[in-house]
C-alpha cells in the first residue's frame, strides 16, 4: 500500500517561491509521480509530471517556467519547485503516482484518471 504525504505549503507573497515535497512510502519504482492543484470550486488540473528516469517531464502551460518538478528515487521523494508564485497559483496542491513510465514513452500522463494514488495535499496561498 502506497502512501504519499506532502509537505512545503504555505503561505507567500506574489512573486515568491515555495518547494513542495511528496514523501512516498511504499513501491514508487518505475512509476510517474504527479502533481495536481485543485481551487475552490474549481475542477483539479494538472500542473506537472514526471517520469521514473526524470527523462519525460511535463508542465501545464500556465506553470511552465516557473515550476520545476524533479524526484529523488533514493529517498522516494518528489519535488515541486514553484518560483514567480502568483495569486492565481492559489489551491491545495497534491501529489499523485500515475501508471508504469514505460506505458506512456516520452509522454506524461495529464488526467487524474491516469493517477491511482493520491496524497492529502498541501495547501498553497499566494497573496497579492
């Protein structure tokens, strides 16, 4: 049973930076790692995913050059490095582990569906 906890949220100005981390225990090895964003009455969307090998990255278009996502398979531990946070980067963040890397190629998955395990999530609130 896999179990995945965040960590890193909070609260920040426009224009700063926060680093989320996702803390896996049990089997991560081999699979996307995720991360979603959900704001109040809004739908959760896909900000970034990752690859086993850290070789597939992807962004949503709207954090694209601004976050960075990277993982430490020894430490079975994902990362999201948000930098230039703004008000509307407001939500509770989550991180999720998606299906085999070697199911999608040099693509990531961008749906929750793809995504079996969620974490609780960590809550991140840009103030302008």
């Amino acid at each position: 049973q896999v179990q995945l906890v965040e960590s890193g949220g909070g609260l920040v100005q426009a224009g700063g930076s926060l680093r989320l981390s996702c803390a896996a225990s049990g089997d991560t090895r081999g699979y996307v790692m995720g991360w979603f964003r959900q704001a109040p009455g809004k739908q959760r969307e896909f900000v970034s995913a990752i690859s086993w090998s850290s070789v597939v990255t992807a962004y949503a278009d709207s954090v694209k050059g601004r976050f960075t996502i990277s993982r430490d398979n020894a430490k079975n531990t994902v990362y999201l490095q948000m930098d230039s946070l703004k008000p509307e980067d407001t939500a509770n963040y989550y991180c999720a582990r998606g299906g085999a890397s070697s199911r999608y190629g040099p693509w990531a998955p961008r749906v929750p569906d793809e995504y079996g395990v969620w974490g609780q999530g960590t809550q991140v609130t840009v103030s302008s």
